[in-house]
C-alpha cells in the first residue's frame, strides 16, 4: 500500500506540478499582456497626438502656401508699378529736360532783349538830350 500511495502521490504531483506550472506561466504571459495592452494604449495616444499635431501641421502649411501665393501676386503687382513709375520717371525727367533747355533759351532770349532795351532806353535819353540842346539852342 505504501508503493500505491507513493505512485498516487508521484501520479498526483505528475497531474498536479505541470498543471500549477501552466497555470503560473498563463497568469505570467496574462500580466505581460495587459502591461502590452497598456504600453499599446499609450502608443496609441502619442500616435493619436502626433496625426494631429501632423494634421494641423499640414493646415497651417496649406495657409501658408496660400499666403505665400498672395503676397508672390502681391510682390508681382508691386514690381510691375514701381517699373511703370521707373517709365513715368524717365519720361518727366526727358520732359523736365526739355522744358530746362526752353526756360534757358527764353532767359538768353529775355537778356538779349534786356540789353537791347537798355541800349535803346539808353539811345533814348540821349536823343532827347541832344533834342533839349538843340531846341535850346533854337531858341525854344
């Protein structure tokens, strides 16, 4: 009886230490899959942040692009008035010129007539002295 109760015993501890050990590594494997899971849940939040920070990324990006356009039509726009001034400059400044040269040529012509009037004011009063003499010396 004693070899029975040590073969049940031995049987008992076959069925028993294997399955008490399955148990134990099912239970290990059960709380390393929830620390997963948790790790899992985690990732997935950074995850989640991360699209939408990428997400807002791209919107700003896309607003940016289209002010980029905006003010490239802008600049565009800018450019192109300043060169129509730089032409209207060009011309006024030819107009500018020309009407310089005809002020100069009015002041020559104003001086030349100046002097002309002086020497004829000039001619003048001396005819009207020599006329006083010779009216004087007429007797009237």
């Amino acid at each position: 009886e004693s070899d029975f109760e040590d073969a049940s015993a031995m049987i008992a501890s076959v069925k028993i230490g294997p399955y008490d050990e399955l148990k134990k590594r099912l239970h290990q494997i059960q709380n390393q899959l929830k620390g997963e899971q948790e790790n899992c849940k985690k990732e997935r939040g950074k995850s989640e942040i991360l699209n939408a920070t990428l997400y807002n990324y791209k919107e700003r990006q896309k607003k940016i692009s289209s002010e980029n356009v905006k003010l490239k039509r802008a600049l565009e726009e800018t450019v192109s008035a300043f060169e129509d001034l730089k032409d209207k400059h060009g011309k006024l400044q030819r107009s500018y010129e020309i009407l310089e040269g005809r002020k100069s040529a009015i002041d020559r012509k104003l001086q030349t007539r100046g002097v002309q009037e002086r020497d004829y004011m000039k001619s003048m009063s001396e005819l009207n002295q020599e006329n006083v003499k010779l009216k004087r010396q007429l007797g009237f």
